[in-house]
C-alpha cells in the first residue's frame, strides 16, 4: 500500500514520480507509454528525471497525455504544474529551456577577433610565384591562383 501524500498543496515534480513509482514503472517506461499514447518518439526517460526534479515542466500536450498515461485527471496535474509555476527556482535550475544563456557578442563588419580567440583570421588570397620564362606571364611577380 501506498503511503497517503501529505496534507497540502502538491509539487508536480514529486506527484509525477509517486504516481509512477505507485504503478511500479520507470522513467524510461513512463517514457515509453507517452510515446506510443502520443504517437510521438522524441521523449527520453531524461525528459521524465527533468520533470520530476522539477528542473523543467511539461507543456500543455505532455501534461494531457501524462493524465492518459498516469491514469489522473488533468486538473489535478494543471493545478500542481501552476503551484510549481509559483515557486522560485531552485538552486542550479536553468533559467530558459536549454539552460542559461550567455550574452553573444556583437561583431561588426570588417572587424577581426584578436590573435587565438574564437573567430578565425581572415583567408589570405593563395599567392603563387611566377617562374621568368617557363610562361607564366608574369616575370618575377605575385599572381593569384585561380579559384576554380
């Protein structure tokens, strides 16, 4: 028997790893029982840890087949899904879907990253040397290579 929940308002996170916990599943199987409910292949048992760590909360269309899948009424994960909505963040969570993000730089045209950071230097042309009289055309001088 399963213990009962304790009084108050509840978290998504740990009402969706109790309910699959009380069936005896995984989060690799609740995975699997979403996909082929949803008709979807994309959620990983990843997705699932995520949730139920509370480090992400699923969207409108995984909420309504996590209701399917579990077996509860909607309402019930809708409410506990705007009470973790609610809450601050915890520690370490990521801030946007794909963790924080840093500021880009902005580069302007024709300006160049310093030697050794992370945009390369500009291509230089390739530069062949001319042979006098074996006919280059060129006697002594630079020529560029074609770039065919």
């Amino acid at each position: 028997m399963t213990p009962s929940p304790p009084p108050g308002p509840r978290l998504l996170g740990p009402l969706l790893a109790e309910l699959r916990a009380a069936r005896g599943w995984s989060q690799q199987r609740v995975a699997a029982e979403l996909c082929a409910a949803a008709g979807v292949p994309t959620l990983t048992r990843h997705e699932v840890s995520r949730w139920e760590r509370q480090r992400r909360l699923p969207g409108d269309f995984w909420s309504g087949w996590l209701a399917v899948v579990l077996g509860v009424p909607g309402e019930l994960l809708a409410e506990a899904a705007a009470r973790s909505r609610r809450l601050p963040r915890p520690a370490g969570a990521a801030a946007a879907p794909g963790g924080p993000r840093r500021p880009v730089p902005r580069r302007r045209a024709g300006v160049t990253a310093a030697p050794g950071g992370p945009h390369r230097p500009p291509a230089r042309p390739n530069v062949t040397r001319g042979t006098p009289g074996r006919g280059s055309g060129v006697s002594g001088g630079d020529r560029l290579a074609s770039s065919a």
